[in-house]
C-alpha cells in the first residue's frame, strides 16, 4: 500500500472538488512537494485542515492526477479496485448479455470512479489502457482485480503516458492467453477485426457504435457515401450494409486500404464494388470539387489533430473550413455526419463551427440528430471535459 501525503487546496477550488470535480490540475494545490512520485496516494485538505477526498498524483495532459474516494478511511487497495471494476461491470450487464455486440467498454476512467484508466471487453478479451505512470503503479492491483472479478480469457494493455498522451510502443500482452489476431467481435450484428497487440489503435473506435447503427439503420439507404479519414472503413460498412449504393473510403495511412478490404470481407461485402482510396483527405477533396464529384452522405470524423507532409489540422481551429469543404460537394438533401472527439470545446460551441461554415456557403441546413458517448462511455455531469464525442447529423437544404 502507498503511504499517503497530505496536500493543501486552494480556497478557489475547494467547491469544485467538493462538489464531484475529480481532476487534480497543478493550479489547485497550495504546496506541491519537490520529487512526488508518481503513483502516490495524496489526501486533500481544505486551508482549515478539513478532508476533502484522497486521490493519486499522475501527471498528464490533462492535469497532475485524480480523485479516488471522498472517504478519508477508505484504503487504495486491490480491493478498492475489485469493488470499482466490479460495479462498472454491473452496469453494463446489458451489453454482456447482448448476443449482436461484443465489443464494449466496461470501465471509463473518472466516469466509473478512477481517472486515467479504461477497460474495454473484447470477445471474453479485456484492454486496459494507462493514462499516466501514476495509474500504472497500481497495474498489479488493478490486473489482479480484473482477474478475480470477470471472466477472463486475456489481457492486453496500452500505456498512453508519453508526453501528450502518445502511445508507448511494447508487446502489449499482460496475461492469461493470446487472442489469435484477427480478433473477430460483433458491434450490433456487425463483423470488425480488431488487434490488440499491433500499435496503439486496435482497428475500430468503440464510442462510436451508436452513429454507425444510426448510418446502417436510417441513413444510409440507397446513397453514396464518402467516409474521410476512415481509418479501417467501419463508417463505410455499416453504410454498405445499410443499404448505400456504394462508399468511398479516403485515408492518408498506407495500411487503412487492406484493413478496410478485411472489414468489408468479413461483413460478406464485395469491397470491389466500393472505392478504397489512399490519399490525403484535404487533397481528395479538392480533386472532388475539381472533377464536380457529389456525394448523398460525407462522412467527417477527423482526429483532434493531424499533421501530413502538406496539411497540419487542429479541430479547434479548422473544423469550420473542413465543414466547408464537405458542404461542397455533398447534393442537395444530402446528408453531412459531422464527428469530432476533440474535448476543448463542447457541443453548442461545435454546433457554431457548423452555423459558420454553412453561413459562409450560404446554404441552410437542419440537424437531423446528435449524439455524445454512448452508454458504457460513462461520464460525470461535473466533469464535461470527459464526455468528448460530439456529433451531428446534418442535412444539407438550399
């Protein structure tokens, strides 16, 4: 067990913590000690020496570490972990016992108690994700709590505690048994391959199952797609198996082109009958506008940031002129998913970005629906920072 440290909070942000806030960040604390460890299990005072709740000191891109109880008696065990991990579980019994779906997240960081860690179910697979060296120190507790409260077939880890967030390269196998990749899971009757052990994204994103369901079951029906930086096609297989006439799949990763041919495959979809291109996606759509292509449905979900030999995007600043660039060459009545997962703006500031950009095209338009995280994503209502995704269906009018 680690022995505990007593730091002091600033009065400003006292009634923060107090009311739910589980992000420790630099600014907060009055008297950060030289050389504390990662890992270290801190108790937070108020300026009169009143217990505010205990947490630990992890350093990473969003703050210096996390609230862990509000019980100043409770110890920072393996057993604190068991009974986390296994309350997380409960609430996703409906995914467990859901035959169509496989693929799932059982525990969410500060949404499920403990900032910094994820663990997502993989067909009777489980992937832990590490936020920070602080979480990382208790990898033993916490891998021993899974083990003793799920059923386990292996266990895999990524560690995302390099500066920014980056992922850390290594053989991410921890226990139990090897998956035998490709690892066949099921997303509302929907067939992904996915790799746990092969770099730092596993082949398809888990928060965005209900906006593929949506696309398959209501939008995509008889129009052609464009899916922009599609990464392995799920975008585009769900819209196939919706019933589009075709897709187009565009993503600048030389490896995107063979993992969306495998998705496409093992969904019984004939992917010659669909375009996969290898191309930046600012690029391919200028040769869109140039050769007056359109499309019934544009696909956007781009990373937060990216950089290429030519273009660096930043959501923050640029969604608003890819929107743009969208509205282009999308038809008239057609429909625009706009997606983004960037976590320093909320939705009604992403719906201006919208707003602006079809202003400036002098086109109306409607949101048809929205979605954030879906229901294993959980959040915390005082930590809006965590509920990142954000998307609108859009569709385009005059």
């Amino acid at each position: 067990m680690k022995k505990e440290e007593c730091l002091k909070v600033k009065s400003t942000f006292v009634k923060g913590l107090q009311s739910g806030n589980p992000l420790i960040t630099e600014d907060c604390i009055a008297n950060i000690p030289n050389g504390l460890a990662e890992g270290q299990i801190i108790s937070f005072f108020d300026e009169k020496n009143r217990f505010i709740a205990k947490g630990y000191y992890g350093k990473q891109n969003k703050g210096i570490g996390w609230i862990l109880s509000r019980d100043q008696q409770e110890q920072i065990d393996q057993v604190f972990f068991e009974r986390r991990i296994k309350q997380a579980m409960d609430c996703r019994k409906i995914f467990f016992d859901d035959p169509d779906t496989s693929a799932f997240r059982i525990f969410n960081g500060e949404g499920d108690g403990i900032g910094g860690l994820t663990i997502d179910f993989f067909a009777g697979f489980y992937l832990v994700t590490w936020y920070s060296e602080g979480i990382y120190h208790f990898k033993n507790e916490v891998i021993e709590a899974l083990l003793n409260v799920a059923e386990v077939k292996g266990i895999y880890e990524k560690k995302r505690f390099a500066m920014k967030g980056t992922y850390l390269e290594d053989d991410d196998f921890v226990t139990g048994e090897r998956a035998a990749f490709p690892l066949i899971v099921k997303e509302n009757g929907i067939n992904f391959a996915v790799y746990l052990n092969d770099g730092a994204m596993v082949g398809v994103f888990l928060d965005q199952r209900n906006v593929r369901k949506a696309i398959r079951d209501k939008y995509a029906k008889g129009k052609t797609v464009l899916n922009t930086f599609s990464y392995t096609g799920a975008f585009s297989v769900a819209a196939a198996l919706g019933g589009a006439v075709k897709t187009t799949s565009v993503d600048l990763a030389n490896r995107s082109k063979s993992k969306t041919i495998q998705q496409f495959s093992l969904n019984g979809i004939d992917y010659e009958a669909h375009d996969i291109i290898v191309e930046d996606v600012f690029n391919y759509f200028k040769y869109a506008v140039r050769k007056q292509l359109k499309f019934e449905m544009v696909i956007l979900d781009p990373p937060s940031f990216a950089r290429s030999k030519k273009h660096t995007f930043s959501a923050g600043k640029d969604y608003t002129g890819l929107l743009e660039e969208a509205i282009q060459i999308t038809e008239k009545n057609g429909i625009i998913v706009a997606s983004t997962n960037c976590s320093t703006f909320n939705m009604g500031k992403f719906k201006g970005f919208i707003e602006k950009a079809f202003n400036k095209r002098g086109i109306k338009y409607k949101i048809l629906e929205e979605f954030s995280l879906p229901e294993d994503f959980k959040t915390k209502k005082e930590f809006q920072e965590g509920n990142y995704l954000k998307v609108a269906i859009i569709k385009k009018l005059t």
